[in-house]
C-alpha cells in the first residue's frame, strides 16, 4: 500500500515524479522557515531535485526500507512525513515537515499514527525513533503526543539552518503503541 488515508480527506502518499513541481514549490514557499531545523532544505535547490529524492523513495519503498510520503490535501501536496526502515533491528526513524498554514491542526500527529500502524503491520516494525532539533518545540509536541519518550540529547549533531543543534532523540516500542491504542480513551490525534 503506497497510500495511507488521514482524517478529513488527506492522504498519506508515496509521489510519482509528476508531482515534483508541485512538492518543490511547496518547499521552495516555505524554505526560510523549514531550513532552520531541516538540512536537507539547502540542497533542494530545483524540482529536479525533488524529482530525484522521488525516484529514491519510490526505490525504497519498493525494497521495504522507507515510506517517504507526501502529505496531500484535495490532491495538492502540504507536506511530508517519512520513516526509513533498519531490517536488522525492525527499527523506524520518523521524520516530518508540514506547510505553515496547515500546522497545529493534528495532520502530523495523524500521519505519523498511520506510518507507525503500516510499518508495525507490514514491516513487524519493532520500535521508533523521532529525532528532534533541541528548540523545535512543535516537533517535540507532536512526539510526546504519539506516546514516545525522550531518550537522550546527543550533543551538537544536527547541522541545519547554518548551525549545529543538540538533538533530542525520542522512542517508543511496537508493543509500547499497541498497549497506548488500547488503552481506554486513548487518542493520538490533537485536540481542538
């Protein structure tokens, strides 16, 4: 499945190359704000290079080691969110970025809850990682909200934005999601 359905009509989508304009001007709109804590911003300079990031993630995707998705809203890109795969260890590192209008709105919350249950049911997924700059406190947010725990900070490892960042590193075990998608009144979607 290279589609994953989110709340209210968005999708969760690996791109064809078609759509690489489309998800470049998004990143190109967005850029001063998302280069600040995301470095592979600086070198998506064209959509030919979005183009080439799709073609990889489309390999990948085909040899079960990522799902680098496309956020879509009424068809038109908003975002993305991605986990890349370690076979060995059944471990997923999630990555995400939204557009500034549609963030707070609980879509990453939801796009990360439906790559954690694909890559737990298709993958036997055993565990994740979320890897967020120290001072990214919205990208924090929605870690903590999935159920994950900060593990540890590894000093100065992260270069984005023309800097060096600490860089929180968060988990969460496959068993640790399913028993919180159990529990009573669990939830992992944001709040009004």
């Amino acid at each position: 499945m290279s589609r994953l359905s989110l709340p209210d009509g968005m999708s969760l989508a690996i791109p064809g190359e078609e759509q690489a304009s489309a998800i470049f001007g998004v990143v190109d709109k967005e850029r001063a704000r998302l280069r600040e804590w995301l470095p592979w911003v600086d070198a998506t300079r064209t959509p030919e290079d979005t183009r080439a990031f799709i073609r990889g993630a489309r390999d990948r995707f085909a040899a079960g080691d990522a799902f680098h998705g496309t956020v879509l809203r009424d068809g038109h890109p908003i975002g993305g969110i991605g986990l890349d795969f370690t076979r060995q260890n059944r471990r997923g590192v999630i990555g995400y970025w939204l557009s500034h209008p549609f963030c707070g709105r609980g879509i990453v919350t939801a796009g990360c809850a439906a790559l954690i249950h694909f890559a737990i049911a298709e993958w036997h997924a055993h565990s994740f990682e979320i890897r967020v700059p120290a001072g990214n406190t919205r990208s924090a947010q929605v870690a903590r909200r999935l159920g994950f725990r900060l593990e540890g900070t590894l000093v100065q490892a992260w270069h984005a934005g023309g800097r060096f960042h600490d860089l929180n590193v968060f988990g969460l075990t496959a068993a640790e999601w399913i028993t919180q998608e159990r529990a009573p009144g669990a939830s992992t979607s944001e709040g009004p």
